[in-house]
C-alpha cells in the first residue's frame, strides 16, 4: 500500500489472532486469487482500515467516553461531519 507520508515504512509485525474458519477460508480465497500470502492479505485489510485516519485532523484531542446514548453519538457525529 502506499502511504501519504513518503516517510512511511515497512514494519515487520508478529501477530497471533484468531478468525472464524469460514474468515479463514474467504481470505485464504482472496490471496490464491491475489496471487499473494495470507500476511499480506492481513496488511491490506489493515492499512485500507486506517487509511482515512492519516487525513483526520490531530486525534490527540479526541475523548473517547466510557459509554454515551445513541443521541449523544449521532450528535457527535453531526457535530464533527462524520455523517
């Protein structure tokens, strides 16, 4: 994947986690059909899961409340043009 930031790199990580069989085989399915290993399938799917956060403003200054109502989120939401 290619970053924004030309400063970016690869960093090796090693990860144990668990998926359900049916996960497994649909991945294992979309790297044979990729032409590529099941890692980096994994890499894929979480960069493309980041990804939009790069463009974000400063997350530091976002709180993160033990729990909130529905309203409360949807105003949130609202609030921040995330919807």
């Amino acid at each position: 994947m290619k970053s924004v930031n030309p400063k970016n790199e690869y960093i090796p990580l090693d990860l144990k986690i668990s998926v359900r069989r049916d996960t497994l085989r649909l991945i294992s399915e979309m790297a044979r059909d990729m032409g590529i290993s099941i890692n980096e399938v994994f890499s894929f799917l979480a960069e493309d899961s980041v990804i939009d956060l790069e463009l974000l403003d400063n997350l530091n200054n976002v709180e993160i409340p033990n729990k909130c109502s529905l309203d409360d989120l949807k105003n949130e939401m609202l609030k921040k043009k995330l919807c």
